[in-house]
C-alpha cells in the first residue's frame, strides 16, 4: 500500500476498505501523471526557493485545496507565499493567514458558512450581469 493510501485509510478506513483507497490513489496519482505530461510536457517545476509566490484561486470556500498548494510550495522554501482570491469565507481566510504571508482577498463573507461562501458571491455577480 502506498504511504498516501496508508495515510487515507487511518482516516477513512471505517467507510473504505484499504483496498478502495489504495486503488482510488493510484488512479489519482496516474491522472496528475497524465496532465503533468500534457500540460507540462514533463518539463521540470521552476525553482521557486527564496521567491515570492503568488497563488491565485477563483476563491475560498472550505480551503483545503488551497492548503495542500501552501504544502506543497512549504516544501519548496519560497520566500513568502500570497494568496490572491476575489471571495472567500472569513473563518477560511483567517485559517489560512496563519499559513502565509499575505491574503489578498477583496470579499469576505462573515455570515454564511464557508462551504458556500465562493458559490454566493458568483451567484450574486451573476445576478447583477443580467
């Protein structure tokens, strides 16, 4: 079993049987193989060590995404790392700022929960295009 696969199944063994995730893992690592070689064209990723890094997102609802991105660039030894949203829920930004050096993000829902917070702002753009 893979260390991803052993890392989900202490997690998620009660729904899961070790085999399901360790086959989910390999199929999601052969997809990130598969778009590395396509959009990427297997060329190696910049050297980012001491520089500033932007992440930029369509905006914060739950966060987890943008967590793993913090991870994986972690690893990397930028400089300082920013994130740059147009939305996000206030509970997100304010667990994420604890991960990065700056958060530019330019509406921040207080009283909706964060799961929806991207989804009203777009809903509300929208709205007002029409």
């Amino acid at each position: 079993m893979s260390p991803a696969a052993k890392h989900c199944a202490g997690m998620y063994s009660f729904l899961f049987t070790y085999e399901q995730i360790d086959r989910q893992v390999k199929t999601t690592m052969a997809t990130i193989e598969q778009r590395h070689r396509k959009f990427r064209y297997n060329k190696p990723f910049p050297d980012i060590a001491a520089r500033h890094v932007i992440l930029v997102d369509d905006g914060l609802a739950s966060g987890y995404t943008m967590r793993a991105a913090i991870a994986y660039l972690r690893k990397r030894k930028p400089g300082s790392i920013t994130i740059a949203v147009p939305t996000g829920s206030a509970d997100t930004v304010k667990m994420l700022l604890r991960e990065v050096d700056t958060i530019c993000c330019l509406n921040i829902y207080v009283d909706i929960p964060k799961k929806f917070a991207d989804k009203v702002f777009y809903n509300k753009m929208s709205s007002r295009a029409q």
